[in-house]
C-alpha cells in the first residue's frame, strides 16, 4: 500500500474513532510503527490531524475537505484511464445513475462529448461539477450530508434512488475480494448502492488495480450484479477466473 492510501485509511479510521494509536494502526495496516510516524508527521504538517502521545485526533477544522482530496489524488492516473474507457460504453441520449466516489470524479468534464444525459447521483462535488456542464441534466438526492466525504446519505437517498431508473449504473468500490464480495467502508454507502443497482438496466463497476484483493467492512454487493468490470490493466489470473465464474466482462487499456 503506497503512503498516501495509507493515509487516506488512517482519516477514515479517525472520522470513525476519534483517537487511534501508533500501535493500533500499525497492526491494522501491516506495516511498522516508523512507517506510521513518519506518516503522522506528514499529515500533521498539513493539518489533517493533531499528534498525541503514542497516537493522534482528528483536525476537524480542515479534514472534511482534506480526506475527500486525498482520496480523490490516490491512483488518479488509472482512475483518469479507467473513466475514458468508460465513456466508449455510454450511449448519448440515456440515464446514468453516478455513485459519489473520487474515482467516478475525473468522468464528469469527458461527458461533454455526448449531445445530452441525464445524471443521477448523490454526490456533493458530482453533482456541482456536473451543473457546469449544459449537456447534462442533473438530479441529486436530498438527505444528511456525510461527514469526511462527498456523499449524502440516509433513508432519504434511498426513497429517491427507489423511485428513479436508469440505462446504466457506474459504481465504484474499496475492494473486491477472492470470493467476488464488492465491498466498502461504509454500510449507508453500500444500501444505497444495493438500491442503485436494483433499478439499473445494467451495472458499470470501476475499479483501479489497487482495490483487487481487498475486503473493507461491509459487502455492498456481489459480482453477480456486475455486467462489466473496467480497470486500468490485465487483472491477475485467479481474478480473471472470478471474473469468468461471474459472467462479468472485464474491459482494460
């Protein structure tokens, strides 16, 4: 896991606990203790935390808007890859359901190429950066705003998705384990998802390389749902073998 994933986990498990130690995290990343200072320092120095002794707190002041941001830079070029190849697949004309994660973020200015769509989604920064486009018409979910992220949230968003219907969904995820589970950090975010999906025609899932081979808290949804799986490169063999199992089809560079 290169740093800046690690540090983008570290805020997440903070916006969740309040107070984490050197210790804690250090076993639940599988790295060193130094390895865990040096990248406290580093937050530190931006503000996103405050050091206490043998751990740290979250800045609240600057960390909303800090952790989405380093999310949103983690592996940009295959998320930038990824939506390019993605727009190949959409049709001019059609209704996309668009989930709130940073790797769906670098899509929006490539949609200027098609006449008209029509956007659903329940993102904050989505849906501001897609009201600047005139060729789309965009909807946006009401409910409480997330916390740390650019999600809104809750049975609001639910109620809404229930009611709307879409040509395609694109959905990304945190990982995607051996057993095909799509899952994330977020239980709010996976019902939504589980919603989503139920009232798309068919399922996009984006998801750069770095997400193979991990389990994140909870299982939003199962490749079964899948219709095609874009990444940036050749998955490995076993996951092409899942991928087989699960009839999805998996479109790279």
């Amino acid at each position: 896991m290169i740093n800046l994933e690690r540090q983008d986990d570290i805020l997440g498990m903070l916006s969740r606990k309040k107070r984490v130690s050197v210790e804690e995290l250090a076993k639940s990343m599988y790295v060193s203790e130094a390895t865990i200072r040096r990248d406290l320092a580093q937050m530190a120095n931006l503000g996103l935390i405050r050091r206490t002794h043998g751990g740290a707190l979250l800045a609240r002041d600057s960390a909303q808007e800090s952790a989405f941001a380093m999310r949103e830079a983690s592996q940009l070029p295959a998320k930038k890859a990824i939506c390019a190849i993605v727009t190949n697949h959409l049709i001019d004309q059609s209704t996309i359901f668009l989930d709130s994660s940073s790797t769906l973020l670098p899509i929006v200015p490539m949609l200027q190429r098609f006449r008209h769509l029509t956007i659903v989604t329940h993102g904050i920064r989505t849906a501001l950066m897609l009201s600047n486009l005139d060729n789309v018409s965009v909807y946006v979910a009401g409910g409480k705003i997330e916390n740390f992220s650019n999600s809104i949230l809750g049975a609001t968003v639910l109620e809404f998705y229930e009611r709307m219907n879409a040509d395609v969904a694109l959905l990304s995820c945190s990982g995607i384990n051996e057993k095909g589970d799509i899952t994330d950090d977020n239980t709010e975010q996976a019902k939504v998802k589980e919603q989503i999906i139920d009232n798309a025609k068919k399922v996009y899932l984006l998801c750069d390389s770095s997400k193979f081979g991990k389990t994140r808290m909870t299982t939003s949804f199962s490749l079964d749902k899948v219709d095609v799986v874009f990444t940036e490169k050749k998955p490995s063999e076993p996951y092409c073998r899942l991928f087989e199992q699960y009839h999805c089809q998996v479109v790279t560079l």
